[in-house]
C-alpha cells in the first residue's frame, strides 16, 4: 500500500510516533512517505492508498482538545473527491489531565465525517503524555501493527 502520513507537531512527540508508524509500515512492505501538514499537501492526496493524520491536543484561544492549525486547515480544504476510495486513520497526543483528553482526534474525525467519511480503517489512536511513559513508543507501533492488518 502507498501511504502517506500527516503529521503537525509542537515539541516534536508526534513526529516522533509518526517516525514509529512509518518505520512499522514500512517493514511488511508498505510504501510510506512522512509530511508535516501544509496546504500544497492536498495535491499529493490522490496518489495515496491511505492517509494517517496525527495531531497533538491543545489550546487554541481557550478552546482546549483542538487539533494543531495546520493539519486543521489541510483536512477542511479536503473535499469528497480526494477522499474517495481512501483509507484513513487518526493519531493523536495528549495529556489526560485536561478536560478533552487527545480531542484533536475527536474534532479531525468530526471534520471527516461531515465531509462523509465515515470507514475509518481502524480504532483512533490515542497517547497520554508520549514521553511520561515508556510503553508509549510500543503502543504506537502495536496500533501500527494493527493498521497494517486491516490494510491487508
């Protein structure tokens, strides 16, 4: 499969779980190309099988569980027609202590389905504080693991 992951990042831990997907993927023989989200990332859409996006949780302006502006802004500007016949699953980092644990994930997965999309390929995946706990690191490549399979 030719996937392409999504990544925004504030301090890096989610490009680092993006690096542990991909290199997951990668190693049953998937094709995977890694981008931190920008609008020109849209005309590259169609070439992919599968599209992950991965967002940490935050703050915006005192709206807490919000996804990063940038991987926002690419999903919104996504119409029906480059989502047609893709794959997609959602990644998100957060911290349980605030009222909307990895809402990024909820609010990435609302945008979608009001564009209809509605077969996510897996279960999201969301991590507590990803550099707290050292089983993190497993439990991104455990769900990767899992998203291969259901690929196949």
């Amino acid at each position: 499969m030719n996937i392409l992951i999504v990544y925004a990042t504030l301090s890096g831990s989610t490009q680092t779980a993006a690096q542990h997907i991909q290199e997951t993927l990668s190693a049953v023989g998937n094709e995977v190309t890694m981008a931190a989200a920008e609008p020109s990332l849209k005309s590259r859409i169609p070439s992919f099988d599968v599209l992950i996006f991965a967002s940490p949780s935050w703050d915006d302006q005192g709206n807490d569980g919000q996804p990063l502006p940038e991987i926002r802004e690419l999903i919104e500007s996504l119409d029906a027609r480059d989502l047609q016949g893709k794959k997609i699953a959602l990644a998100g980092l957060g911290d349980s202590a605030y009222e909307h644990f990895c809402g990024a994930v909820d609010v990435m997965e609302e945008i979608f389905r009001q564009k209809g999309y509605t077969q996510f390929a897996i279960e999201h995946l969301k991590i507590d504080r990803y550099y707290a706990n050292a089983d993190n690191e497993q439990k991104v490549k455990n769900w990767a693991t899992s998203l291969g399979k259901s690929l196949s």
